[in-house]
C-alpha cells in the first residue's frame, strides 16, 4: 500500500472526514482491521483564512509548497490536499515536488462524466466560484458550469466560513443552500458539486432534486485507489 500524505486543517472538520472515509474504505477493501497508510500535516486554518481573505495568494502559495514537501520528506508517496479553495497553487505545488498530487477536480470530474452529466452547478467558497483555477479545470473535462448569482454565492461563503469550518450546522443554512440549489437546477444545472469540503457537513441528498457530488467523498476514494493502485 502507498502511503497518503494529506495536507489538512482547511478546515479540520472537513480533514477528519477525509481520515474517516480513507481508513472506512481501506478496511471494506482489504478487510479485518486494516486502515489506509498515511501522514497528515495540519495548518492553522486561522492564519490560512486571514490570508486568503487579505489576498496574500503568495504566502499561502509558499506554505502549501512547504506543507507538500514536508509529506515528500516524510515519505508519502502521493499527496492529497484535503480542501477545494487551495487547489488555487495546486500547479506549483505539484511542480514543486518529486511525488505527484491528486488533484481534487479530476475524479470529481469522472464521476460527473461516467454520469453522463455536461452542466454542473457548482457551490463552494467565493475563491472556488468566482476564480477560474477550478471552474477552467471543470470545463477541461468538457463540463459546462453554472454558480449561483452574486448574492446567493455571498451566502454560500459566509456559512462556510462563518459556520461550517467551526462545525456549526444549522437549519436555517440548510434551507439557504436548498434554495440556492433550487435556482441552480432552474438554470439548468443537472447535478451540484459540493465544491468545497464542509458542504458535506450541511448539505444532504433530499435538499436537492438533482443528485449531489461531493468532493470530499470523491477525492478521499481517489486517494485509497492510488494507495492500493
């Protein structure tokens, strides 16, 4: 088996979903108690989220490098970094080490295309939405995207960051998003992808009428099949 190495903390709610879903899925595949090898570097999602919201792309460019070559020294043969919004430096990262990166996109976008699925609504942070290092790499995989307009992707980020990365789960946030997911599908969209790793945490397959993708769960998969490859 190879080793995972995991970039987390971003947030460590939505880290301790991928450790569950890799080890849970190690031990159906290979039985008995085995769990999936892997090493975990964790961050200050503090620090991470004042420097994303000041723009400092740069400094977190350089901390996810260091974080990627510190699981290369570690001895992780792969590394999966456990959130949507920081596959923004994904290309420097992987340029920066010797050991590849399973990108969060690519097995999302499989499954959405052994769906047979082409239009995709996609909710996450502001940074996933707006930018275009998620949405072009989307659209690489011959998929067209569809966000939700300016004032719903403003209440999609305040929940995350005000609620879902401490954990908090409510009811009346649950009903924002199965609205903003409703006008979604009115646009057209065919299925959402919960493009950024807490949405799992608030969002359930009956608040929507279209089947969900979530990435936390794609990824995680992703990873225990390299590991086992």
């Amino acid at each position: 088996m190879r080793t995972i190495g995991l970039i987390g903390g971003m947030s460590w709610e939505s880290s301790a979903e991928y450790y569950r879903i890799i080890n849970r899925e190690a031990q159906r595949r290979l039985g008995g108690v085995h769990s999936a090898r892997s090493l975990m570097l964790s961050v200050d999602f503090g620090e991470i989220e004042k420097l994303q919201h000041d723009g400092d792309w740069e400094s977190l460019t350089a901390e996810m490098i260091e974080a990627a070559r510190a699981l290369e020294r570690g001895g992780a043969d792969f590394i999966v970094l456990c959130t949507n919004t920081m596959h923004r430096m994904a290309d420097e990262m992987a340029a920066s080490v010797a050991i590849p990166l399973l990108h969060i996109v690519d097995p999302t976008a499989a499954a959405l295309k052994s769906a047979g699925v082409a239009r995709v609504g996609l909710l996450g942070t502001a940074f996933t939405m707006e930018q275009d290092f998620y949405r072009g790499r989307l659209a690489g995989h011959g998929l067209q995207v569809l966000v939700p307009e300016a004032g719903d992707r403003a209440t999609v980020h305040r929940i995350i960051y005000e609620e879902l990365v401490k954990g908090e789960v409510r009811e009346p946030s649950r009903t924002a998003y199965r609205e903003i997911i409703a006008r979604l599908i009115e646009a057209g969209a065919e299925t959402i992808i919960l493009g950024c790793t807490e949405i799992m945490l608030l969002v359930r397959e009956e608040d929507s009428a279209v089947p969900l993708f979530d990435t936390t769960t794609l990824h995680a998969l992703a990873a225990v099949d390299k590991a086992l490859a």
